[in-house]
C-alpha cells in the first residue's frame, strides 16, 4: 500500500505528471527514490518523537484534496488509485502516514536555534555577488517594421515625428497603442525592467544612455525602427543589507531546519 502511494506522490513531485505516463527511465529514478524514501519514513515514524505525534481531520480531508485536483476528472483519479493498488479508503491512511512523518520532521526542525541578525550580516559580507544588483532601465518603445527601402524610410520619418510629441509618458503610451507594431503596444510600449544584454546589441548602447524621461534616436534592430523611452533608472551595485536581511534569515533559517532534520533522520538506527 505504502509503496504504491509513495509512487503517485513522487512522481508528481519529481516529474509534475501521473505514473503511468512515465518513461522508462523516468520510473527507474522514482523507483529508486520511493524506495529509499520509504525506509527514511519508516525509521522516523518508530522514534520516540513519532509516538503522540497525530493528523487533524481537516489537514487530512485538504491533502486528500489536493491529490484529486492534480487530474482532470474523478474517474481518472480513481483508475490511478486502483492501478496502484489504492482505494479512498487506503489513501486516506497513507495519505495520514505521510503527514504523521511532516509532523515529526517539523517538530524536529522547530528546535533549531534562529539566525541571528549578526548571522545573516555575515553571510551578506561573505556573499557580496549574490546581492550585486545589476544596472537596469524601465523602458518602453514603438516599434515599426519596413519590408523595403520605402517603406523603411517612411517609418523612420513617422518616428522621428513622434519623438517630437511624446515626451510624457501618457503621450508615449497613447502613441505606442496607436503606430507601435509590437505586443507590447496594448501595455502602451511598455517593456518592462531590462537589465544588460536583454536587449537586442543595436538597441542596447542607447537604451542605457538614456536619461530618465528621455527619448531615443530612431534605432534600427532586425525587426524594425523603434524609438525608446526610458522611464526610470533603477539603482545598480550592492542592495543595502537592510533591504536584504529579511530574506538572508529566511534562507539561512531553512538551511538550519533542513541540516537539523537531516541529522536527526541520521542519527535513527534502521532497527528502530
């Protein structure tokens, strides 16, 4: 029983699809993985912190239901619980099991002391790269594209006509609704953060030239003729600890949990 609901549940978590729709190698790993997951759960569940340990009603009748909405209808929910060897009723008890073994794992990680604000300050001193902020604009642009020299050279005259007129944001975005001959003509020619190398390489020097509010020379990329405008300069270099310590303590926090539990899951002898 217990192997058969490790299957259905792994395999949605490891390759986000029903068992039955596996490939070879693909069942090969989920049989590696629900085996050794299956002894891991045993031997948490007969430690002396599994013995008071119990499962609410409702979280359970919420997992269970969870489970059904990962298929389109209840019949085929129900064809993949007997194709296992599951009834509801089965399910319902391994269902039970499994989260008796979260509540023992989170047991044992709520004991983990917490990161300290000096902690995470550290790590943020010794780890400057993962919080370089790159140099980015917030960008919009029209786009009209030519299929020859004709048709090239009346877009650039509309453009550089337009350049003259819409040095509000409002003007741009009513502009780029009108003549902008890409998508982002409905969002008003919004193109959103664009950080270096995000941008076609012709566009990309004079987009990050630009002064906030400024618009661009009529630029060729190999879609078109575009003009840019640059809404906002946002900061680069080193985010302030102080913007990032919060999310610091919660990475080093669920570190700290995970060691701890792994270490206890360790320290179980097989026989217990």
């Amino acid at each position: 029983m217990l192997p058969g609901y490790l299957e259905l549940k792994l395999s949605w978590e490891l390759f986000k699809k029903a068992p039955e729709t596996l490939s070879e190698p693909e069942r090969h790993r989920l049989s590696e993985v629900a085996s050794k997951q299956d002894s891991i759960e045993q031997r948490i569940l007969a430690s002396t912190e599994a013995a008071n340990v119990m499962v609410p009603a409702a979280t359970l009748a919420t997992r269970i239901e969870e489970v059904r909405k990962r298929y389109p209808s209840a019949e085929e929910f129900l064809q993949d619980l007997e194709r296992i060897g599951l009834d509801e009723s089965l399910l319902a008890e391994a269902v039970e099991r499994d989260l008796r073994v979260e509540s023992v794992l989170e047991k044992i990680a709520a004991d983990t002391a917490p990161i300290s604000i000096i902690e995470a300050e550290i790590y943020y001193r010794l780890h400057p790269e993962a919080f370089d902020r790159p140099e980015a604009r917030r960008l919009r642009h029209i786009l009209i594209t030519f299929n020859n020299p004709k048709e090239k050279e009346k877009a650039r005259i509309q453009l550089e006509a337009l350049r003259q007129t819409v040095g509000s944001p409002e003007k741009f975005a009513a502009a780029a609704l009108r003549h902008s001959q890409c998508p982002t003509a409905m969002e008003g020619g919004q193109l959103g953060v664009v950080k270096r190398l995000q941008l076609y390489v012709e566009l990309e020097p004079a987009a990050f030239a630009l002064t906030e509010g400024e618009i661009s020379e009529v630029l060729e990329s190999p879609i078109g003729l575009h003009i840019l405008r640059c809404d906002e300069i946002l900061p680069s270099g080193m985010l302030p600890f102080a913007e990032v310590s919060q999310r610091i303590v919660e990475r080093l926090t669920d570190k700290r949990r995970r060691e701890a539990q792994r270490d206890w899951i360790k320290g179980l002898s097989p026989s217990r």
